[in-house]
C-alpha cells in the first residue's frame, strides 16, 4: 500500500477503535502509526492492542510503528467539604500538606515537592487553566496565594505550574511499571509526558537500552528552556499542544509549534504535531474550517507527523476523523507553495559524510528528475538523514531489521519495507530496482539514485551514491 503523501498519521487506539477490524480499517483510511495511551490502558489492554496491531500489519504486508505513551505525573488538589468552592478574585487561598477537605480558604496539594520548589510570584493553574493564582508566600509546607482569575474549584482538578522547575523526575511510579510492561512488548516508541530537563530523557534511555526510540512531549515551558538539549538526548518529539496552551498563553503556540517542527528538523529528529487537531470530529463528521487549517499549517511546516487523538480513540467517526486528516495532507502537499515552504525552510547538512551524501541524494535526484531514491538503512540513520533533506522524490526506506522499519514509519517521506541485507553492489542495485518496481515507484526504463554504506550492514556509515535504470524485467538494465 503506497501513501499519496509524505507526512504521516499518528493515530491513538481507545474505545472507538480497539479490535483487530477497527484498526484495519484506520490503517486502510490513512493512519500509518498508531499510539496506546497508558493513562487510559492497562497493561493486559496494551498487549492486546499490540498484538491486533501486528496481526493488522501481518495482513497488509506494511511496516506499523507502535507509540506507547506514558502518562506522566498527574499533579491535582484535594477534596473538598462539599465537592466544590466558589472563589473570589483577589481573595487569598492557602493550598497545604494538610489532608482535611478543604473550604473556601484552602484546601490539600497532595504533592510535597510543589510545595517545596513554589516560589512568591510564581502562577499555578488549576482546571486546566479556568482558575489562575499568583503565589505570594510559601514555607515548603503552605502556599499562601492570591486569586488571579476564575471563581469555581471542585474535588481533584488538574494543577499547571509554568514557572516552576518541579525537582521531581517525570517518570512516576506508575510509569517506571508500564515502562518496564511496555518494553516486554513488540513497540516502537516510548512517549515521556511533561519532559521539563534533559535528565528526563537520560533517565528513560537508560532503562530502555536502545529497544525503543524516545520521545519527548514538550508540554512544559521549563523544556523551552532546553529545548536543544532535549532534542539532542531524544530520537523525536511532539509538540503537545494542549497543555503548552494550558501553561502558555495561547497565542504563544503556533510560534513555539513553528519553531519545534524547525529545530527537529535541523536536528534530523522526527517531529509530531499534536492535540484537538480535528477536535470537533469526535461529535461530527465532518470538521471545522479552522481545524483543516490547523491540520494544513503543520504539513505545510514539514512536520514528520501529525496525531489523532480523542477523535480516533473516543470519537463517533475514528474512520472517518483518518481520512479527512488523509485527505487534507494529500491536498497541502499537491499545493504548489508547499515544495518552495519547504525549500525556503531547508538547513544546510551537517559537516559529516553520510548527510552530505544524503543532500547531493537529494540534489541529484531533483537535477536529474529520478524517480525514486532508495535508502539501505540498518539503524535508519540512512532514512532519517534522506527525510530530513525534505526532497520532492519519493523514498524508498529498505532494512534488513523490521524494528528499523518500523521505528521509520511515523518519518516524512519514507516508504518503509523489510528486504533481506544485501551481499554486494550488484545486488544492491538489483535489490533497489526491483522493490521500487514492485512497490509501484519506478517503470522500466526509469532511473533512481540509491544510497547505503560500505561496507554493507554497518549502521551509520553512509557513503555511496549509484544511480542505475529499472530494466524491463524490474531489476536493474545498466
């Protein structure tokens, strides 16, 4: 199954979409990855998606990644003496240690290190935003603070601190246990929710010990602040952008979104685009006008991938919610101002031989207007390097390891398939032409350019060019 376009769809498996069917047909409508949310999974529900998902990808013969995303720390008040309070702007509320339910004055912040690491002048956000309180003094037990914004707090909303470095480590308890069940399964990535510091990532990668790729949601304003180093410790992110809306004002997003998808993409680190991007589509058929031009902004961005979330998990039309995304993607990337955007956005290589090898790909196929570059790729170095080039030609992405071509499935532009290793140039070259025949990508008498390193089966050592033409029987003519 080929794609008619190069970004990817990222979607999430929930209620709506959680047999061996449903998924198929999410698969047939466009979604090339899918993402398990371990807020709403346990672990026997993870396992069970896990193995429909690649009893889908037995049947369509193409390459799946698998997104396990963990949940974070959930960060909330206590309870109160009649469920709810009604605040008054400018009054003084005290959150506390103390368990009591709480009343108009106060009320229990169940979380020792909020309470150690708040600061005077520091906001804290409850409900997702709806109320806002400025801190005005803190003893590492209380936090006497001032009613900002907002008016009614019921039992257990959600807090938001944008100005404050909480000292914890991101990954919780509960997410140290679906790790470790995440890691016994057949995924690909991991997701680490509310990544503040690089530390964060370390922490991860060391339990994961390369099985998985990581990545890092940047839904703090704290990881802005080390957003270079974040990127660099991570092998992708995604802009989660509800929860920067939450800590951020919301006219900040689309810049910060903009400026994301550039550094991934100067970095050569797959970038995912996600939250309420088809919101209305979990209610409706059909979506907003202003979501198609949310969805629109970050193909034309050159984002890797964009996501579904409750639309495809918990929506009326999951089905339909993939192939609108589909076919918005589609109808961006047909646009003629979509090759200059991306043109105009292109970095120029880094200084070592396997991406200049990768740009003069690029460039050669796009002189010489080839059909089809075809990538060698063991550690999928090779593929990301070409994706990240952004060319107007197709790619090929062929591994001997299925993990590789799976991790590559949620990248721009690359078509993914399993191929045995190669033994020589030869058969590389032949091995090249015929699956970019079979694939539908080439004709005989076509000409495509390949890379790979030599010697053969040595990751990251890209370092040859061929170009050859797709003979009359699919293999190579010259």
């Amino acid at each position: 199954m080929r794609r008619n376009r190069k970004v990817k769809i990222l979607a999430t498996l929930g209620p709506a979409s959680s047999n061996s069917e449903m998924i198929k047909k999410l698969h047939t409508a466009g979604a090339d990855s899918f993402r398990i949310n371990m807020s709403h999974a346990p672990h026997d529900h993870m396992r069970d998606l896990v193995k429909a998902i690649r009893g889908v990808e037995k049947d369509v013969g193409r390459p799946i990644a698998i997104l396990v995303d963990l949940q974070g720390p959930k960060l909330r008040v206590g309870i109160f003496e009649n469920d709810a309070v009604t605040l008054t702007e400018g009054q003084s509320f005290t959150l506390d240690s103390d368990p009591t339910p709480g009343n108009e004055n106060r009320v229990q912040l169940p979380h020792p290190e909020i309470l150690e690491a708040l600061k005077p002048g520091h906001a804290i956000l409850l409900d997702d935003g709806r109320l806002r309180l400025e801190t005005i003094s803190v003893d590492g037990k209380s936090a006497v603070t001032k009613v900002i914004s907002g008016t009614k707090l019921s039992n257990k909303k959600g807090v938001s601190l944008p100005d404050t470095l909480i000292a914890s480590s991101a990954l919780t308890p509960k997410d140290r246990l679906d790790l470790d069940a995440a890691l016994k399964e057949d995924i690909d990535w991991i997701a680490l929710s509310f990544v503040q510091r690089p530390e964060d990532i370390a922490e991860v990668r060391k339990i994961a010990r390369g099985k998985v790729g990581i990545m890092a949601k940047i839904e703090k304003p704290q990881a802005l602040e080390q957003i270079t180093e974040i990127i660099e410790l991570s092998d992708a992110i995604m802009v989660a952008r509800g929860d920067l809306g939450v800590e951020l004002p919301v006219q900040k997003v689309p810049g910060i979104q903009k400026q994301l998808i550039r550094a991934g993409r100067r970095a050569g680190k797959p970038v995912v685009v996600a939250t309420q991007m088809l919101e209305s589509m979990i209610t409706a058929p059909v979506p907003t006008r202003a979501e198609v031009s949310d969805v629109a902004t970050a193909v034309f961005e050159g984002a890797d991938a964009v996501m579904l979330s409750a639309e495809s998990a918990a929506g009326d039309y999951p089905v339909e919610a993939v192939s609108t995304m589909d076919s918005i993607a589609e109808e961006v990337e047909r646009d003629p101002n979509y090759a200059k955007i991306l043109y105009a956005q292109r970095t120029e290589p880094q200084p070592t031989g396997s991406d200049a090898i990768s740009a003069a790909a690029r460039q050669i196929a796009e002189t010489l207007n080839l059909s089809v570059i075809v990538c060698f790729t063991s550690s999928g170095a090779t593929g990301i390097r070409a994706s990240r080039e952004r060319p107007e030609t197709p790619i090929i992405a062929l591994s001997p390891i299925k993990e590789t071509a799976r991790r590559l499935a949620i990248v721009w532009g690359l078509h993914c398939v399993v191929s045995d290793d190669v033994k020589d140039e030869d058969n590389m070259v032949d091995r090249a032409c015929q699956i970019a025949h079979e694939e539908g990508f080439a004709k005989p008498g076509e000409r495509l350019i390949i890379s790979a390193g030599v010697p053969f089966g040595t990751p990251g050592a890209t370092n040859l060019l061929r170009i050859a033409f797709v003979g009359s029987d699919g293999v190579s003519g010259i």
